[in-house]
C-alpha cells in the first residue's frame, strides 16, 4: 500500500504501471521550475511536475500551453514566473505545495489558522486553484473569527468574488422580524429569576439588550414600533405587579428568610428603567411608581432593617427611585405640581432616613459588600431632589426648606443651591413683580384707543 505524503502527488509510471509520488521539489522527476518572486528581489526555485500544475492550477496551466508564448527554458525545463508581494511570498509557497496535497477533490481541514487560510485564499484565486479556494472557504466558513480577523475578512473578502461571498454570511443583517423576535426573548429571560449559576447569563442578556437599543457609531440594532413598546409596557407591568406583591407579603419573606426573588426582582426594576428611557416609554412605569411609592416606603421603613436582607432591598428600591425621580426632575415624564410636590416630600425623608443605614451595613465582617449603593446614585438622587424643589411654587419651597434645616441629617440630601435660589428669588420676587406689573400697564396703554 502506498501513502500519499504531505507535498507529494501520485504519477502513474508507463513502463512499471505502479503508481509513484510526485514530490515538490524533486529535481529528478521534475519538468517545470515555478520561480516566486517579489519586487523587493526575492526569488526562489521550485521543482515542479507540469500534470499537477495544469489539472490544479488555471495559471500554470494557461503558461503551460503551447498558445503561451512567453514560456521560458531552464535547465531543460519550462519555467514559470508568479509575482507577488513580499508579505504574500509565504502564501504562494504553501500554496504551490497544497497543489500537491489537494486530490480526488479532497482538500486539507487544518489550513493552520485564520490568517493563514486567508492569504492561501487569496492566492488560490488570483491563480485560479477552484479545489483550493472551495477548501479556504469551507474552513473560514467554519471556524471562529478574532475581532482583528474578522476585520481582515471584512478588508479582503468583498473583493474576491462570488465565490468567496459565503465566509460573509454571518455578518450578513438579520431581518427586523429576526431581531424582535430575540429581542423579545432575551426581555424575558433578562426579567425572570434563574438559577445562582445563570447570574452572569442573565447580566449578559441585560447588557445586549442596552446594546441593542443604544445609537452610538451605528444605529440601534432595532427600532422599536408601537406594538413592540406595547410589548415591553406589558412585560415591565407584570415585573411592577411581582414587586408590589411581595412587598405585601415582604414579613413573611423576611420571617422565612426568603427575598431572594424580592431582591432580584427590585434589581430588575432597576436595570427595566434604563430600557423604558431608551424607548422613551417611562410614562406608565413612573405614574406607577408615583402611585405605590407611599405604600412602597412604608412598608420599607416598618421592616425589620436589621435583616441585612432587607436593607439589600431597600438598596435596591433607592436605585429605581432614584431613576424615577431623575425622570420626573428633568422632564422625561411631566407631571403635575401636586404629585411632583407628593414625590418631594416623601423621598426626602426616605433617602434622608435610609442613607446612614446602608452606609453602616454596606460590607459584612468579611469585608465584601454584600449591597451596595453607589456614590453616583446617591449625588443622582440629591441632584434631582434639588431640581424637583426648585420647579416648585415658592411657599412649597419655604415648607420644605424649613424641614431640612431642622433636621439633624441636613448633610444628605444637600439641599444648599435649593436654599440659595430660593432666597435669591425671594428677595428679588417683589422688585420683579413690579417690573412685570408696570411693563403689563405699559403695554396696555399702548393699545388704549385715543378718546374723541
């Protein structure tokens, strides 16, 4: 039996009638000499058979044709040139020894990497070696890609043809019903309550999603219609009715040392207002919350807030009232002076009252924080207190001022510019009426018809 070698082709000999191999390489058995050469002056000879070169190769076998004029002679043999450049030197040498490789239109499954596939590819169809580019594409078809070779594909491919065109398919765009239906998917999943072991699964869906939804270079990935909204709406409207029942039943949970799912589902909330901005859909979400956040807060102060369990939940409460109350302090939701004024007056002494606490229990004895509320969350909220307070009519102001400088925890929230615009306006309030008043009989005179 005899083994086909790396580099080696089979010969029928005439006078033996036994097959031998043709090796690149073997001056002896040799015909044709294939000199690669490059601008820069490298040149090198092989020694090559003309039978393998002609079936493989279009390019050898058109300079091997008697219609090919410019063939040359050396050492008795045909010679033909291939040019390329001095970074694509080694890609011609390996892809002139797979010419002896590829046969009964069998090809290699190891082409030794990305990089490596990707520059054989390109001399196989600069050549014309159809057996060797089919292989190139199968296997870039096949394997994984790097980010830095997945950018050379993007470079090179797109200029080599239509036969090349499959090694695209994965970086083809989905069709929009594509990109709902896992978009859908991937709401649910990132909003339900698996399993300690698909925690990090469950944040990396939550981060594809916000990735999805977020115009940076590109465009979104999906452009939400109304019924997709709708969706959504209907979706964060069940996670809101999962919050409020267990808040009912939050004694029992803390009785039975059981918040985890309690715990998931606040963080949740959390992370479901930042989807809800994006699509500009936090009205319901907000109208909500503003509507529960009475009941949310007291059943939070009259928990026992010695369960380090339930200060995780209060942590976690802080963050999505936070959220809503940035919304309702910068005009994402408008809403009217009562509730704005009601939100006021009920988070002020809820952050007031909850900071210390958190920031007394926020690392366990082993030193890892087991809840944590971040600075930025906590300037967030004071930040939007502070505007909530000015956008208020100025005896609304006084009331609430007048309860924070009487508090003992003045330090947080900090409301110092409220104070300060507020007296500035304050003092300034009648001066300015009376600009007003006398600009108003200025131009009502203005229009006053002359008497006869």
């Amino acid at each position: 039996m005899l083994l086909l070698v790396p580099g080696a082709s089979m010969e029928i000999d005439p006078d033996k009638e036994v097959a031998v191999p043709s090796i690149i390489g073997d001056r002896s058995s040799s015909d044709v000499v294939v000199r690669i050469r490059t601008q820069e002056g490298r040149d090198d000879w092989f020694y090559c058979h003309s039978h393998i070169l002609i079936e493989k190769c279009k390019y050898f076998a058109d300079r091997l044709s008697e219609s090919w004029p410019t063939c040359q002679i050396l050492d008795s043999r045909s010679c033909v040139e291939v040019y390329c450049q001095d970074s694509e030197f080694n890609h011609h040498v390996n892809a002139l020894r797979l010419l002896y490789v590829i046969a009964d239109n069998s090809v290699p499954e190891n082409w030794n990497g990305v990089k490596n596939a990707l520059g054989i590819l390109q001399v196989g169809v600069k050549l014309g070696c159809p057996q060797m580019v089919h292989g190139c594409v199968n296997y870039l078809e096949a394997v994984s890609w790097e980010e830095a070779e997945e950018e050379e594909i993007l470079r090179i491919i797109p200029g080599l043809g239509p036969e090349a065109e499959p090694i695209l398919a994965r970086l083809q765009p989905v069709d929009a019903t594509a990109i709902r239906g896992i978009f859908l998917s991937t709401l649910h999943f990132a909003t339900s309550s698996p399993t300690t072991d698909m925690s990090d699964l469950k944040s990396s869906a939550q981060e594809q999603l916000e990735y999805m939804l977020t115009e940076d270079d590109d465009p979104p990935l999906l452009i939400a219609d109304d019924e997709l909204k709708a969706e959504v709406k209907k979706h964060m409207n069940c996670l809101l009715t999962s919050f409020y029942g267990y808040l009912e039943d939050l004694d029992l949970l803390l009785d039975t040392d059981n918040t985890q799912e309690l715990q998931s589902v606040v963080s949740d909330l959390s992370w479901a207002c930042q989807i809800l901005t994006k699509l500009e859909i936090m009205r319901e979400f907000v109208n909500s919350w503003v509507e529960k956040s009475e009941s949310i807060t007291n059943r939070i102060t009259d928990a026992n807030l010695n369960n380090v369990d339930m200060l995780a939940v209060m942590a976690k409460v802080i963050e999505v009232g936070g959220k809503v109350l940035e919304a309702i302090a910068y005009g994402t939701v408008i809403l009217p002076t009562a509730k704005r004024l009601h939100m006021v007056k009920l988070w002020l002494p809820f952050v007031r009252f909850s900071k210390p606490l958190i920031s007394s229990r926020s690392v366990d004895v082993e030193g890892s924080p087991p809840f944590k509320v971040d600075n930025e969350i906590w300037q967030s909220l004071e930040s939007s207190l502070v505007s909530m307070v000015l956008a208020l009519p100025s005896g609304d102001q006084a009331e609430i001022l007048t309860q924070w400088l009487g508090t003992h925890q003045i330090q947080y929230p900090d409301l110092t510019e409220a104070f300060e615009v507020w007296c500035y306006r304050s003092k300034v309030a009648k001066r300015r009426l009376t600009i007003l008043g006398e600009m108003k009989s200025m131009s009502n005179s203005s229009v006053t018809p002359p008497r006869n």
